[in-house]
C-alpha cells in the first residue's frame, strides 16, 4: 500500500517483543517508510535496559536537525 500510493519508495518492517515496559506482553511490527536515496542504516542493538528522557530528546534534535549529514 505504501509503495503502490507512492507515498514511500520502499519500506522496512522491524518485528519487536520483549520485556519494552509493556502493560501487557505482545509482538508488534514498526513499519519504517525509506525513500531513494535516504542513507538511513539501521542498526539494531541488543536491549540493555531503559532510555533516559534525555538520550531521546537528544535523538529527537538529531532526527530533526535539517544540517545533520545521515550517513
């Protein structure tokens, strides 16, 4: 649906479960959108416990930083 609408020109599906600080226990599926030419690598590292509120307001500036080179 997503390539066929054009609105992605590819996509990537990531299937998680685990002990996520989930109410109730599950599998889910992240379904990440990728564009010609986007450089995203994603690499996915072993769980090692929570995020601090600052390590993701951190990666959220990143994520939005329009400068930020994306290798």
């Amino acid at each position: 649906m997503l390539v066929n609408s054009k609105l992605c020109s590819d996509y990537d599906v990531i299937q998680s479960n685990g002990p996520y600080e989930q109410d109730v226990d599950h599998v889910h599926f992240h379904i990440i959108p990728r564009y010609a030419n986007d450089h995203v690598r994603i690499e996915l590292q072993p769980y090692k416990g929570k995020v601090t509120v600052e390590e993701l307001n951190e990666l959220v500036k990143l994520v939005n930083d329009p400068n930020h080179k994306k290798t």
